[in-house]
C-alpha cells in the first residue's frame, strides 16, 4: 500500500465528497479506510480507488467508517447532568441580567443528533414554561450527510434511548411501532446541517458549544486549530464541553478557563 495511494485516495474523497481528512491522525484513518477495502473485497488502495469509480455510493459508507457515528441520547448523563445544573442556568441567568433573549448551542460532530436532541431537552425542562421568553436554536453538525438526514427525520432505535428515563421517554417522544421519534416541541428548537470542521466556516455568536470525541481523531495542529475557532464562535463567558479522553492543549489553553475539570467543560477566558 503505498503512501501515494493513500494520498491520492484521500484527496480524491476531498475532490467528490468536499471531505478534508488530511490532518486526521494517520493510523486512525488508515484503520478506518482499511475496514472498507475489506468489506470491498479490495486488496489495496490502488483497488479501491477503482472500486470508488464504478460504485461512488461506496463514498457514503466510507465517510461513516471514517467519522464512527457512535451516539445515543443524553451520552456521559454526569456530563448533561452539569449541564442542566449549571451550564444552561448560567446561560440563561447571564441573558436575563444583560436583557437578550438570543440563545445559541452548537452540537458540532453531531452523529444522528441524539446530542443536539439531549441539548434541546434540557433547555426546554430547565425553562420549563418560560421557553417562549428566549429564541433558542441548537444547532446539530455533521460531516456526513446521512448523519444530517437521521437528524432531521429525529426516529430513532431502543439503542439510542439507553438513557433516557420513562418520563423524558413518554413527554418528549412519539412511539412508531419499534422505534421513537422526537417530538415536535424538541424539533422546533434544533437546526441540522452538514459541516466540516476542518474546511468549513464555523458558526458565530454561540453560548455553549458540545464537541466530544471528534478532535480526539484530529493532528495536534489541526486540535489548535479548531479549539482557537470555538474560542472565536463563542460569545463571551460562552462554554466549551469536550469529550472524556480530551482536553485543551498548547496556546489554545489560553482561549478558555476550567468550569469543571471532571466532565471536560470550559468557559471562555
């Protein structure tokens, strides 16, 4: 398998599918890549670039393996219990005292949105009746544009509602024979779209952004990149929250200030 293969290979996923995974870390991409050109049947990378051409549906399921959509609603719940204990009351204490109504979370790395789902359940219980005084939008983020569509249909399966409790279940879903689809009071305040963390233009003007398990796979350059990018789309006193297995590192520890060290939250300094 030589190192152009590999290069053309991914550079022919940017040029079709405006997928930059450059910077990823090499042996994590290369594992994942590896999984497809054996479910392929290609014996090498030279292969499965043909096998690309003659089945460019293949694409879609090579992004997936790449990225690992692995979610489910309300995922590390210690992590969404500071959330809703802390985090979205500070957020909503700070508009009050500045008298604006504008609410904004990004769920970035979203899978099939069970986050930014979780995100929208949570604003909606912590105001409870007083969610008409805020316009609040959650906005759910993917590279992979399956990803986007499961988040928009909102039906969901047994295995992502692992954590969901029976009152949350019975309130803020709707059972459709074997699965669960999310109720229209929770879709209305999330927003889902494709986006590349790498390539794209970041969202603005965010007061709390969740990006767990995604720079995790990122080159340490490519980390100081995104982490200072977050910093930019956050409003002031905004909050970061990483995954368990990740933290800020280099310069980019000057951007933020540790709000709880155990569940990898941050505010912007």
């Amino acid at each position: 398998m030589s190192g152009t293969d590999f290069k053309f290979l991914l550079d022919k996923i940017q040029r079709n599918k405006g997928a930059d995974f450059s910077l990823y870390r090499t042996g994590t991409l290369k594992r994942r890549i590896d999984s497809r050109l054996k479910a392929a049947g290609c014996k090498d990378y030279s292969d499965y670039i043909i096998y690309l051409n003659k089945n460019p549906e293949e694409y879609d399921n090579l992004i997936s393996a790449i990225t690992i959509n692995v979610t489910e609603f309300f995922r590390n719940p210690e992590t969404f219990d500071v959330l809703e204990k802390k985090v979205i009351p500070e957020i909503i204490r700070s508009k009050k005292e500045l008298g604006k109504k504008i609410i904004r979370a990004w769920s970035a790395g979203a899978s099939n949105g069970e986050e930014a789902y979780s995100l929208a359940i949570l604003f909606l219980e912590v105001l409870q009746e007083n969610i008409a005084d805020f316009d609040i939008v959650v906005y759910g983020t993917d590279i992979d544009p399956a990803c986007i569509e499961k988040g928009k249909a909102g039906i969901y399966t047994a295995l992502s509602m692992k954590e969901i409790n029976k009152e949350r279940l019975t309130r803020y879903f709707n059972k459709k024979e074997e699965n669960y689809e999310v109720d229209d009071s929770i879709k209305k305040l999330t927003k889902f779209t494709a986006h590349n963390l790498v390539s794209d233009e970041f969202l603005k003007h965010l007061d709390l952004i969740l990006c767990r398990n995604v720079v995790i796979y990122f080159t340490k350059p490519l980390q100081e990149m995104v982490y200072s990018n977050f910093a930019r789309a956050l409003n002031k006193d905004g909050f970061l929250v990483l995954g368990k297995v990740e933290s800020l590192w280099g310069f980019a520890q000057k951007y933020f200030a540790a709000f709880d060290n155990r569940e990898r939250i941050y505010r912007k300094a």
